[in-house]
C-alpha cells in the first residue's frame, strides 16, 4: 500500500519545485507550503468515510468507539461521529463496578439516555460487554457465598446453693477444723436463717465451715465463674487476719484480699461479694483443671486467722457455658441391690453412699479384670466426636495398681497410661475423691498421626466411633486382680462446635444466576426501553483471558463451563422475548498483534461450538478487539500480515457473524519501540495506514459478506503524547490514518 505516501509525497514536491520560475525568495514566501498544509488539503478531497462503504449483500457497518459520556454530550464528537459512522460502539463504558450505585443496586440510567440518543440522532448503538470474567464485583459476590457460622451461644445463669432457711435453728455443719458452724436468726433480722462460723468462746482457728455441694444435673464445676456471698464479722474478729480463702476438697485458694477491704464493717453485712474462680485478680482464683470435673465436693469459704468469727448467707455461683455441659451417670434412679453387667464376671450392686454424701453408690465386689458395663445415651445432635473427655467419682478399697486403668468402648478397651495410684487413690484409704479419676477425649491422630506418643490419661477416639450418638457398652475401671471400690459420677463432658454451614453447588449456581439476571437483564432491558435502540451485545467478553486480580469473577466454577455461557445466552434473550426485539449476541475476545492469534482463534470457535452443543443456546457472532501493530521489522510485518489474514481465513468459515472492534493501530521501531504520536514521520503514518487498509480488505476478502457484521475503530481522535494513531487529530483535522480507512472501505 505504498501509493498512499508516494501520493502525498508527490505533492509535496510539486509544491517545493515552482521556486524555481521567479526570484527564489520572493516566490517561496507566495508559493511553498507547510508539509502539513499539503497533507491536510490532501486528504480533505475524500468524502464521508461511510459514503465509500459496499453495501450490496452486505450488514456492515462502520462503527467509532466512544465513551457514553462523550457521545452524549453531542458536540463536535457526536457530529463527527454522525457524518462519518453508521454506528456508535459503547464496548467498556459499563461494567458492574462502574454502574454500582451506593445501595448495592446497579444505576442503567446511563444506558437509557445513550439508547434515546441514538434512536433519535438514528444511529446504531453497541451496548457493550453482558458477562465477562474480569470488571467484576468479586468481593461482593464472594461475600455472597461465605458459609454461614453460628457460634455456640453462651448460657449464663446461677446456681443456688445455701440461704440456710431451710435448716432448722441450731443445725451445725461439720468444720474443717476447730470451732462450729451453726444456724441461727440472722442478727440484724433480715436474712432469716442464716451460717454463724466460730463462736465467742471458741474462735474459728484456720477452720472453716464444710458445706457440701452438689451441682445440678449437666454441671460441673468448670463451667462457674463467680461464687457469690453475704458475709458479717462480729466485731474485728478474723476481718484481718491472713486473708480471705476459698477451699475445694480442702485444697486452699488464696483470694489476695481480706474481709475489711471487701469493704466488711464490724457487725455489718456485706451483700453480694463476688470471688472471680477465673481470674487471680482480687478477689479470686483460677481454679486447676483437676477440679473442673467435679459434680459435687466441699465448699469452704472465709477468713483466716486464729480468731475467725464471722455470719455467712445466700451462697450462689454463677456459671457461663460457651457450647459445653455433661451426660452424667449416677445411680440415684436405681434401686437398692440393682446389678450392671461386667465385663468379665464378679458382683456389683446399688448401696447407700458409705459416707452418707452421695446418695446411691454402685459398690464393685473384688473385681478380678472387670468392670461394670453401662449404656449411655449421649446429648441429643451431640456425637462421641463432640465429647471431650470423661470423670469418676471413686472412694478405693484395694486395686490401685494391677494393669492399670482401663476405658471399654463397644468392645474395644483403650489403656491411658495411668494407675489408681497415679489419680492419687491408696487401697484401703475408703475416701472419696470426687472427679478423682478424669480421661481426656481427642480425635484420632492428634498425636499418632504426627508419630508422637500420646499423653498419659488421654485417648484418642477413633474415627470409627467419633459419630456414636450412643454407647451401648461403656466401662471404666481399675484392671487389677482385686478391684475393689465404690464410684458413682461418671460425667462425660460434651463441647458444641460453631457450625460452619457451606452453601451448596446448587445454591451458589441460584445466587449467581440472580446476580447474572440482575445486571444482564438489567442492561438489556435499559438499551431497549421505548426506542429498542440497542440491539447488539457482547455476550461473553474475552473467554481466553487468564487475567487473575481483585476484579476477578469465574462465572463458569458455580454455573459449569459451558452453562454460565448458556445462561448469559438465555437471560439475555428472555429479557427481550415479549417486547419484538431479536438480539445480535457476540463472543467478544481482544487479541494482539504478538498473540498466537491461529491458536487463539481455534480455541474460541472450539468453546463456541461446545456452549451450542445443546443445540438451544445461540451465538450469533465473534467480536474481535483487534490490537494491531504495524513493524518497520520488515521480517516481522510479513509476519503480521500473514497471521491477519489467518485469523479472517479462520473466522470466515465458521459460518457465523464476523465484526472487528477496537480496531487501534501503533507503529514500532525496527527494535521493537513503539513510536509516540509526536515523533512519527510522514512514512511512520503513511505506513500504518497502509496497514490499516490491509487488514479491513483482508476481512471484506475473507469473511462472506453476508456475514460482515461491520467494524469499529477504536477511537475517532488521538493524543499528541500517546501511541495510537487515529484518522483525526485532537482538533478533528484528518489525518493520514482516515485515507488508509478510506481504501480499507473500498
């Protein structure tokens, strides 16, 4: 296409060379001409770009791409664009980002207005891209799949354990040491029944009143966080001393404060002192895990000193439970003499608790090996998985040491490394030790899979088991010759997990499908509106695109690889089904100068033909963003041209719809520079002018042309500080581009 700069070239010389029929000087300031003078008038000759256009046979049109904002405006782009174009492409004016509105609904009144301009200035419009992977709202749409968490809720209450208004007038409880604990008429006749510890005869010495507690069904100790007292010093009596204690099965908890800080005045009560048992800021304790388990134990509570006198009332504890509680085996429902089955042989039987604390106690008789079997029924929706370990109350006759303690699930019997003895239990000490025995639960492979040793006093549950929702055989006992014991408790400890609810597939194709119909039916439904101007659409937008950033949207991993296509294909479509409209939808893919366009353009036609395998879903077209660049390389410009003419000769038998968009064009240097604007020579645009004509002639040759949809340029004017040559200036005088058009066209 050379003819195009010898033409323009000629006549410049033509303008130089009358210098010489007169005085040089004086003729050249009447006659010489600025290059850019001659070039303009040049080019000026050539009528209306769409006067040169074919159209016999033919749907072509030629199309300018134009920002909405711009085309509206209707200033001298709009009346340029109107002489020169039959149409006005839209193409990256609206995205899901840049048409959200504040209040997460989409704002189409942009489009509305662009299709009521075209209508009445009757010009075709091109809406634009319907669904693309990239320009997405992925963080929204993210969001809108997020699982669903619900935390285990925290249950608060209080439990009550002594007011002494029950008691008679003159009950004593035991003390753990000298003095009396008796109940009297409060003194200040408030209370009613109240706790007088010590006497002012006999001094309460590091002594205190034992007050035995037994938790409600589901309790343990670990889930209280704050006992609760009155407390009334007679006199100074104690109200100093070594501080406040609290005792637990006669374990001493120092609260780091004394009674007179409390703010306990002499013969005054003190209402509602709160002692945290999490927290060793005064006045309080953290309370050791050894104790947590306990169902019931001995409460102790007061000050130390040598001469302790004091009234105590209305002993409560608050508990705060995040998702846990307790399945508890007692034998309070038995009957007396009841037997359990064992697991190898020997006698058992429900008797009266020995020390007169519990109630009914299941007393095993010298037990060679065996151990009573119990059935138990775990939390309803709680499974074996969800417990975290089991306790035992024991008072130990003999068999403290033998093989050591054993656990029997359903047959299988875990060991956990630990004796009687090692829980602390001496044969023939005859005591109680409440939650004395405590076997820690964890998934299997805590510690296997990682090939540790697992701790002594745990066991891993297997995954085999993790789902029982009940144990038919349960067992937990001394493996000794001569088992002999009472035990009574068996707490298992149960912790709720936050429910962690993932969506479905087939949720997440429902909410993306809405989205999808929210913004393609929307966008559809605004460039019809009353005037049914836009009737052109890129449906899928750059297919092939890898690009990965926050913009990002796979539509195809929740709708399906070829299904998202067809969904698009059939919202679009139903949108306009009742309003008279047909639809032209394109598959849209921007290709480069540099990309294996054959490649490219097999693997579009490839995903094309697998979207319409369901013989209902069509695509009518292919778009194609044409970025071409032309090379002063001239190994290199052969190779452009080759593979221009390729991707038509591809595209031309697919028996489909061909448009050209964006159509832009950019020179490079013979070492691969592109060459700005304001830098290019006359043979710079001259040459890619050229190059322009050559790829619209490729495509009117190679595509039929009943099926040359048109092409679209990708913008009218260019910038003196850009790369992009345009057939207009930033003025909107013509340049060299506009002839390599204009022979493109013929």
């Amino acid at each position: 296409m050379k003819y195009i700069n010898n033409k323009i070239t000629a006549l410049i010389l033509v303008a130089v060379s009358a210098v010489s029929c007169a005085d040089e000087y004086d003729y050249r300031l009447r006659m010489e001409k600025p290059e850019d003078v001659v070039v303009s008038e040049y080019l000026n000759q050539f009528d209306l770009l769409k006067s040169y256009i074919n159209r016999d046979g033919s749907p072509f049109q030629l199309a300018a791409g134009m920002p909405v904002s711009e085309f509206v405006k209707k200033d001298v782009a709009f009346s340029t664009l109107l002489a020169n174009f039959d149409a006005v492409d839209l193409n990256g004016s609206y995205d899901p980002i840049s048409a959200l509105k504040v209040d997460g609904t989409y704002d189409f009144g942009g489009m509305q207005t662009a299709a009521d301009v075209a209508a009445e200035a009757g010009v075709e419009l091109y809406g634009g891209v319907l669904c693309s992977d990239q320009g997405q709202r992925a963080a929204y749409y993210n969001k809108l799949i997020e699982p669903i968490d619900i935390p285990v809720e925290t249950e608060k209450g209080t439990t009550k354990l002594f007011n002494f208004d029950s008691d008679a007038i003159g009950k004593t409880y035991p003390m753990t040491g000298n003095s009396s604990a008796t109940v009297e008429e409060d003194p200040a006749g408030e209370s009613g029944h109240v706790l007088h510890v010590g006497t002012n005869d006999v001094k309460a010495n590091d002594s205190y009143a034992k007050l035995h507690v037994v938790l409600p069904s589901g309790r343990i100790l670990g889930d209280y966080v704050r006992l609760n007292i009155d407390l009334r010093h007679v006199g100074t009596d104690g109200i100093w001393g070594n501080g406040m204690k609290v005792l637990i099965n006669g374990t001493k908890f120092d609260l780091g404060t004394n009674a007179d800080a409390l703010g306990v005045a002499n013969n005054t009560w003190k209402r509602g002192i709160t002692i945290k048992l999490n927290d060793a800021a005064a006045p309080g304790f953290v309370m050791p895990e050894s104790l947590k388990s306990l169902t019931e134990f001995d409460l102790s509570v007061g000050s130390q000193s040598g001469a302790a006198q004091y009234f105590l009332d209305n002993l409560s504890m608050d508990y705060e439970v995040s998702g846990k509680g307790n399945t508890v085996i007692n034998f309070e429902d038995d009957n007396l003499g009841t037997a359990y089955p064992m697991t190898n042989g020997g006698k058992n039987e429900v008797v009266t608790d020995p020390d007169g604390e519990s109630g009914k106690v299941l007393q095993i008789v010298h037990a060679n090996q065996s151990f009573p079997k119990f059935h138990v029924k775990l939390k309803e929706g709680m499974t074996l998985g969800n417990y975290t370990g089991v306790a035992m109350d024991m008072r130990l006759n003999a068999g403290q040491y033998g093989a050591g303690m054993r656990i029997v699930i359903n047959g299988t019997t875990f060991e956990f490394g630990r004796s009687a003895a090692d829980y602390g239990f001496s044969g023939g000490q005859n005591v109680w030790k409440r939650g004395g025995i405590y076997v820690k639960f964890v998934k299997e492979g805590t510690y296997t899979a990682l090939g540790e040793k697992v701790p002594v006093g745990t066991i891993e549950i297997p995954n085999s088991m993790k789902d029982l929702t009940e144990i038919n055989e349960f067992s937990l006992g001394s493996a000794s010759g001569d088992w002999d014991a009472y035990i009574d408790n068996l707490s298992f400890t149960w912790e709720a997990q936050p429910q962690h609810i993932e969506k479905t597939p087939e949720e997440k194709a429902e909410i993306f499908t809405k989205e999808m119909e929210k913004w393609i039916g929307g966008m559809v439904y605004a460039g019809v509106n009353d005037v049914k101007s836009v009737k052109v659409w890129n449906i899928i937008s750059n297919p092939l695109d890898k690009t990965l950033n926050e913009n990002t949207f796979k539509w195809s991993e929740y709708l399906g690889e070829a299904d998202y296509a067809r969904t698009a294909v059939k919202i679009a479509r139903d949108t306009v089904k009742n309003v008279g409209v047909e639809l032209d939808l394109f598959v849209s893919q921007t290709i480069n100068q540099y990309d294996e366009m054959a490649n490219m353009t097999d693997e579009l036609i490839s995903l094309v033909q697998t979207w319409e395998e369901d013989n209902v879903t069509k695509i009518d077209g292919y778009n194609i963003l044409l970025n071409a660049i032309y090379s002063k390389d001239a190994n290199f410009q052969k190779g452009n041209e080759e593979i221009i003419s390729k991707l038509f000769e591809k595209l031309g038998k697919t028996g489909k719809l061909v448009r050209v968009s964006n159509l832009s064009m950019m020179v490079e240097d013979s070492d691969g520079n592109y060459i700005a604007t304001n830098k290019m020579s006359t043979e710079d645009r001259s040459v890619a002018a050229s190059y322009v004509a050559f790829i619209m002639q490729e495509y009117r040759k190679l595509i039929p042309q009943d099926k040359q949809y048109g092409i679209s340029i990708s913008s009218m004017t260019e910038t003196n500080t850009g790369y992009q040559i345009c057939p207009w200036t930033s003025g909107y005088n013509r340049n060299g581009m506009y002839e390599g058009i204009v022979e493109g066209l013929k």
